[in-house]
C-alpha cells in the first residue's frame, strides 16, 4: 500500500471509520450460533420468509426495470418545465423514512386510499397482499435504477444516438441498439442496487403489507419478530442477508468497470493504440 | 442541383443559403463559431432552423416559415454525417457498425453485411471486420467510420472535420480514402485546413459570423480570396486597392503595372505568397517587379522561416538573411514582388472587406 | 486455533472500548455500574435512576416518573421505553438500568433466572384483550367468533410478540379459530390497520384502545377474561441506586401508581 501522499492521522481516521462499518457486522457473525445455524435458516419461517422475499424482490425489481428505464429516457433526454422538480420527487423516497413511505402508499393504495377505493369496487384488494410487498419495495428501490441509469445516460450523451439516426435508423431502433446497450452496465448496476434496496425494505414493507407468513412476512420481518423470542435465528437469519448483500454488491462492482469503458468510449477522448500494423 | 439550403438560425445569428450540384464535394470553412456545425446539424437534422428551406434530391429536408414546419427526421434525409472522431458504437462489432445503416433501412442481415463488407474493402480494412472498437487504432477506427456513413448509403454526405482528430502520420491516408470516395458522391466537408478543401472539394464555402462571406469555385476562392479571412485560410497576402490609370495601387501603396481591360476605379485584390515577398534593405529595382518601402511591424518564428509583417503583407525569409540584415521590429526594409507571381483581380464580388487591420496605408512607392 | 483466538479477544476489546466510549458520549442520566459503591449501600431516595419499561407503560410511567419526582426532590428519572424482550435483551447485555416493568412474566422470569434482579418481582397491573375496531365498524364485529368470519380482515399480533401470544390463548380458550390476514411484531402496527381502514378487527390489549382515542372504538368479549397479561416490577441486582429504585417500585405500585394505571384502562393484579 502507498500511503505517501496523505498525512497519516487521514488513512488513521479512514481506518477507525473502516472499522466503525465491519466491525459490527463482524460482532455478529462472532455472535451466530453455529451448531443451530443450518436448523435456524432453514426453519419453514425462515425458509418460507427468505423465498418470499427473493420472490417479491425479484418482482420489484423487474417493476424498476420497466417503469425505471422510461423514466431514465424521460429525465435524461427530454426537457420540460419543472423537469428539476420531477427529478427530485422521483428522488424523495431515497431520503423519505420507509416508514413514510408506507404511510403514503396505505393512503393511495389502502382500501380507503386515494385509488384503492375504486380498486376495492373493482374487486381489487392490495393490501396484506404480496402485491402490497411488492409495490413496497419498487417504492423505495426505483430511484435507485432511475438515479444510476439517468447518470449512465448523461455521461453516454446523445452523440452515438445522433449517429445512429442519421445512419436511418427509427427512434426505436436507435433506442434498443445503440442507447440501451450503451447504458447496459448501468442499467446492471441500478438493478442491482434496487435489488438490494427491495430485499433489505422493511419500514414501507410493515406499514402497508403487514405481515403473514408467505405472504407479506420478508426475511427482514422475520428477524424483525424472530427477535422477540429466538435472538440467535434473528442473528442466523442476518448473516444471510448480509452474505446476500456482500453478493449483490460484488456484482454491482463487477459491472462497473464495463461502466466505465462505455463512459471513457463516449466521453474524453481516450489514448488508441498507434496506427497499428496496416 | 441536388441540394438547395437555405436557412436561418435566430438564436445564433445564423443566416446561410447555397446550393450544391449532384456529384459536387463542397468544403465549408471559416473560423471557430462561424457556424459551420450549425450548418451541417440543419442538415443532418439534429438541429430545427428558425426559418427556411432545404430540399435534398426534391425531396424536403425542412420547410420551416410562417404557417408551415416541415421538419423531416434524420433517418429519412438520405444524409450521413462522419464526425471529427469517429464515434463507432463501442458495442458492436466493426462489421456490425458498418451493417448498422442498412440493417436500420430494413436490409436483410445477410444482405446488410455483404454491403458492410464490401465498403470495409474499399476503405482498405477487410480484414478488421470482426474486431471491436475499442482495438482499433485512430485512423482504423475512421476508416471504419468512412465506411459506415458510406454504407448507409446517403444522397449526401456530411463530413465535420474527419481528419482534425488524427495523428499527422495517419490523416494523409485517410485523406486519400476520402479523396476516392468523395469523388463521385455530393457532400460537404467541413474544415480548418485549406489543404482538405484544395484536395476532396470542388467548391468552397466561406462561413463568418453565420453568413457566408465568400464562395466559389476552390481554386478561384483558394488563389484569389476576396476577404482577409480568405486570404489568411489560403496562405496568402491579399492587399486591396483600385485600379487607376497606370495599373493597380494598393491601400499600402504598392504598385503594379496593368494591361487596359480593367475599367479604371475598380476595386481589385492583389494576392502573392509570402514566400513570393523578397526583403531587402535596398529598393529592387529590376525589370518586372515592384516594390515599397515599409517599416516591420512584427517578425514571426515559424519553423524553418521568418514571417515579417510590415505594410499589412507577409513576407517569408530565411532565418539566415534575418541575421544578416538584422530585421528587427521597427526597421526600415523594402518589400519587393515579381510581376509574375502575383494576381490581381477585382474584388467588387459579394462584400469587399477593408483594410486589412492594423495594416499601414501609407508606403513609399517605387517604380520600377 | 491460537490465532482464532487472539482475534475473538481483540475483538471484544475493540468492543468494549466503544461500548465505554457510547456510555461516556451519552451520558445517560442513569448511576454508572458501581459509582455510587458497588455494595448499593445507598440508602437515600436521591440520585439518578434509569427505568426501562414495556412500550405499553409509555403514558402512565411517563406521568408517574414525574409525580416521583416531585415526591422526592434530588431524584431523577430516566424513562426507556421498547418492547419488553428488546428491554430484557439490553439489560443482559449490560444496558444500565435499575428498575424493569415488563409486559409479561415470561420475559422477567428470564432476568430472574440469569439472577439479574435485586428481589422478586412485584405484579403492576393487568391487562386484557379486546377487540379494536375503525370508528364505523364497517364489518359489524359484536363477538370474537366474528373476528373468524370469512372476508374480515383481522389483524392481530404475531406469536412471537405479547399480545400474540395472549391472542393465541384467547382463541384457544374461546374455540375460535382466527385467519389472520397479518400477524402483526407490535400492537402499534394492529392499530395502525384498524385505524387506516385497512383491517375490519384487530386483537388488542384494551389499554390499546384507549390509548388509540377515537381512532378505533373497542368492543369487549367474554373470552378476554380467559387471558389476563399481567405486568411485573422489580428492581435489578446491578443498580447502583437501590433505596431510589426501591422507591420507584414503591410508588409505582402503591395506591397512586395503581390509580394511574387503572385510569389507562389496566385492570388491579
């Protein structure tokens, strides 16, 4: 390591805030009782919890994916008025206490909610459903994909897509051969994050799903209530979702790189090889 | 004529009209925010004028005016546009890019690659067609561009700058390349350099301000440029006078004998290469050349020769001769020109420029 | 496994450290462990106690926190209110406290066991389950045995939680078989589903109810009498401040505590 061009109370500081975030995560994993551990995560709560929640994770994020990615269009390659004020509510459920959001969403969707009121006369319940799981999660997890997707869009620019169009090519074609794929690992990595961000939801989760085995009762609820009378399967049950974060956050790193070249590509001219051997 | 252009561009001051006949390479230049990229994004369609009217081959590119907006979209102009770098789709395959303007046009893939293919060969790069962008060389990478854009398959062919990007060792091929390809296609090139214009174009445009200043044929304009500006971009010193009973005078007073068919009072231009000035400390007095006493105003290192401005003209001198008779700002020195190597012409065409800035108009004649 | 060892300890004392470093940072009003003689030979009614109590204690503790205080001038009290096995669960771990109200005697049989308690444990109060629900009770709910009709949504607590286990011995002892469409971790999160309309009926402690105002209107049933919660006190081995938590507890279930309580709608142990 190559610590010459810092003072050394900085790398120090960086070292005890390093510790401040792994350290817990390691109390726990000190804490977990190994001998029960396979019979705690795999309990049929547990087991019924963890699948419920890659379930309804998984949905949430292909609702990202498909509401997101126009959304991205939208802010990144359009201008309108009060575009910045779009973006920033489209943003506020980052910062919004999950809690809240559930709030908001009972009263737009709940049976006496702003919608869900002419939804109950179409015989349409959403509350205590998964849908209500799901529509938690994609709650809190679409300004993930937008905010990423929009930032893989601006840094793209619009100057392959101009090339694509007066080669002749639709503005569909232009946008499912040259900006998609040019935003590919952007896209990646904000579905990944939303992801993560829906598999870790609880606040929003609890308030508008509630919470029945199966059924509305994720893998963050279940340690949530496991805690209550069995802290060791609550602990058993965090491990797993940590291992799954550590996962899903190596896979939003691995895709990075490849973010990059499409950003060096479209961006700051980049250094080529010499004229090679013609 | 294949193309008619005419448009105005509120917001940038841009006012231009011209024509290109079919077949004809048109270069456009003229100095940084004179509206050349504006010129070819009206084009291309990336860019909706304010007002008038463009029509490619009869058919509308835009016709834009009180009660009518016509705007077509790129894909249906029949124009391709090769930038300055040559903006591959870094995800596809060489082939793939190439293939792209047909596939876009409803081509069969099969079809579409025999196509990429061939204008792969002819741009001299068959066998990089597997290859992805991002392990070409420059000058690879514009070849491929080349290729695509000609791919496509457009009535007209945009160039912004195509060889501005390369390293010096790779545009003279690529020149070449564009030399052949343009040679039997309409289409514009935008540049900075006058060599790009003498080389691939048949006619020059000469953009200012967002107004066309000049415009002609390329050799007329290149050897007898009409503006400062003009004259800068060819190379060459342009000094503007009258014609008067003994020949032409210009505004710094240097004089050249003329035959009779030139009315007298008409504005003409006197253009000569630097290269073309002779400084020396004594007047020239032989048959055949003029020449006017000035003093330096500025001496210019460039390279293998010395620039000395004086009287609103360049000369070029070896390094050597500055030595020797020690040209230094301020100095009194004789500029004198050979009869034969300079052209005069009348300049009364579109806007006759004054002075040139900061030119003296005063010099000591002398005839021969 | 030295090395697995040695990295344990050193963890632990990283551990610790920021344990000492939060206690110091926050100052909690409560008497550190041991200031105050670690034999708790500190007989006046003075100082700085810390009370941990059941999140349902919230707004009668609150109240009798602040009439102990004037009582006793120089005492200072320090509410923690959480669910009781989150309270249990911090005092194991060390948390400071010097009295534990808790809803249910299981939770406090576990402090009792681990010998965490300075004496037995004293009964507080009682409390018992009705049935809460909206203001206009849109499902027509009069008895539990309608709580368990097809197309109401009931809500009650989850297993795990207090008031679910209550609510798994009331359906038992009723003979009611409920089909919850959520088992709720917290009686807030049953009102709260009441309350938005969301839920037809939820089963809660009727110091819920109360507490919830005109929110939800509860419903009394018979069965309810068949389960009765009851919450102990008791003051713990480790306090420093043992006359002044004594006389928390003192106060606490004396005829004052007792009115405060019943007046929350807390039945008499």
């Amino acid at each position: 390591m190559n610590t010459a061009a810092l003072p050394r109370w900085v790398v120090a500081v960086a070292v005890v805030g390093g510790l401040f975030l792994v350290l817990p995560l390691v109390a726990m994993a000190l804490r977990v009782d190994w001998p029960r551990f396979v019979p705690l995560v795999t309990s049929d709560s547990a087991r019924a919890a963890l699948l419920l929640s890659l379930r309804t994770s998984l949905s949430a994020t292909a609702v990202c994916v498909v509401v997101g990615v126009p959304m991205a269009l939208v802010l990144a390659r359009t201008s309108f008025r009060g575009q910045r004020l779009v973006r920033s509510l489209v943003l506020l459920p980052l910062v919004l206490p999950p809690v809240v959001g559930g709030i908001a969403l009972l009263y737009t969707f709940g049976r006496r909610g702003l919608l869900g009121s002419s939804f109950s006369a179409l015989g349409i319940d959403i509350a205590f459903s998964t849908t209500a799981v799901v529509m938690s999660q994609a709650f809190v997890a679409l300004p993930f994909l937008v905010l990423s997707l929009e930032g893989a869009l601006r840094s793209v620019g619009t100057r392959y897509e101009a090339v694509g169009a007066t080669l002749g090519a639709g503005r569909w074609t232009v946008l499912r051969r040259i900006t998609l794929p040019l935003v590919l690992p952007g896209l990646v990595s904000g579905a990944v994050l939303s992801f993560a961000r829906a598999l870790g939801e609880f606040g929003a989760t609890l308030t508008f799903a509630g919470s029945l085995e199966g059924t509305t009762r994720t893998l963050p609820l279940e340690i949530y209530l496991q805690r209550e009378t069995d802290p060791d399967a609550a602990v058993a049950l965090s491990l797993i979702l940590v291992v799954v974060a550590i996962a899903v956050v190596g896979v939003a790193h691995r895709v990075r790189p490849l973010d990059r070249l499409a950003v060096t590509a479209a961006g700051t001219p980049r250094r080529r090889a010499p004229e090679a051997v013609r | 004529m294949v193309l008619s252009f005419d448009a105005t561009l509120a917001d940038r001051d841009f006012d231009v009209s011209f024509e290109l006949a079919d077949g004809e390479t048109l270069a456009v230049l003229g100095p940084n925010g004179a509206g050349k990229s504006t010129l070819l994004d009206l084009l291309a369609g990336l860019l909706a004028p304010t007002g008038g009217r463009a029509a490619l081959d009869g058919s509308v590119l835009f016709d834009v005016g009180p009660g009518r907006r016509v705007l077509t979209e790129p894909r249906g102009r029949g124009v391709s546009l090769l930038a300055q770098e040559a903006l591959l789709f870094p995800h596809l395959s060489v082939l793939e890019n190439v293939a792209f303007g047909p596939r876009s046009r409803g081509v069969h893939r099969t079809t579409a690659r025999v196509t990429a293919l061939h204008w792969l060969e002819r741009a001299g790069i068959g066998d990089l067609a597997g290859r992805r962008p991002a392990h070409l060389s420059g000058g690879q990478a514009q070849r491929v561009a080349v290729a695509r854009a000609l791919a496509a398959g457009p009535s007209l062919l945009l160039l912004d700058e195509p060889l501005a990007a390369l390293d010096v060792s790779v545009a003279p091929a690529i020149r070449t390349l564009l030399r052949d390809v343009l040679a039997e296609r309409s289409a514009i090139i935008v540049t900075h350099d006058p060599l790009d214009a003498f080389l691939l174009a048949d006619r020059v445009l000469i953009l200012d301000g967002g107004r066309v200043v000049e415009s002609g044929r390329t050799g007329e304009v290149l050897t007898r440029p009409l503006t400062a500006f003009g004259a800068r971009l060819a190379g060459l010193n342009l000094v503007p006078g009258r014609r008067t009973t003994s020949g032409f005078v210009g505004v710094n007073g240097l004089h050249v004998p003329l035959g009779p068919p030139v009315a007298q009072g008409t504005d003409l231009g006197l253009a000569v290469r630097p290269a073309q000035v002779a400084v020396t400390l004594q007047a020239g007095l032989a048959p055949g050349t003029s020449c006017i006493r000035a003093a330096v105003d500025d001496v210019e290192h460039r390279g293998d020769v010395v620039r000395v401005h004086a009287a609103g003209m360049a000369a070029d001198m070896a390094p050597i001769d500055v030595v020797t008779l020690d040209v230094v700002a301020g100095a009194q020195v004789f500029l004198t020109i050979r009869h034969a190597d300079v052209a005069v012409y009348p300049v009364n065409r579109p806007s006759l420029p004054g002075p040139v800035p900061g030119a003296p108009l005063t010099g000591d004649r002398v005839d021969p | 496994m030295t090395r697995n060892g040695r990295t344990r300890n050193s963890c632990h004392l990283v551990l610790t450290a920021i344990g000492v470093v939060v206690l110091t940072a926050t100052g909690c009003g409560a008497g550190e462990p041991g200031a105050a003689g670690s034999g708790g030979q500190a007989d006046a009614v003075d100082g700085s106690i810390t009370v941990f109590a059941a999140a349902s204690l919230k707004e009668t503790f609150t109240e009798l926190a602040e009439r102990f205080e004037d009582e006793y001038p120089g005492t200072d009290v320090t509410l923690n209110f959480a669910g009781s096995s989150d309270l249990v669960t911090q005092i194991i771990e060390g948390a400071p406290a010097d009295v534990l109200a808790s809803a249910d005697t299981r939770t406090m049989g576990k402090l009792a066991d681990d010998g965490l308690l300075a004496g037995p444990a004293v009964d507080l109060a009682t409390n018992i389950l009705q049935l809460a629900v909206p203001p206009d009770n849109p499902a027509g709910i009069a008895t539990l045995a309608d709580a368990a009709r097809s197309g109401v949504k009931t809500v009650v607590c989850a297993a795990q939680v207090p008031c679910g286990t209550a609510a798994a011995a009331v359906e038992e002892a009723a003979g009611v078989d409920l089909t919850p469409v959520s088992e709720e971790s917290s009686v807030t999160d049953v009102i709260g589903k009441v309350t938005s309309g969301e839920a037809d009926v939820g089963l809660v402690y009727v110091t819920d109810v109360l507490a919830a105002g005109d929110a939800v209107l509860g419903i009394n049933f018979p069965e309810s009498s068949s389960v009765v919660n009851t919450y102990p006190i008791a003051s713990l081995a480790d306090s420093g401040e043992a006359a002044t938590a004594q006389a928390f507890v003192d106060l606490v279930t004396g005829d004052e505590g007792t009115a405060v309580l019943q007046a929350a709608g807390f039945g008499a142990p």
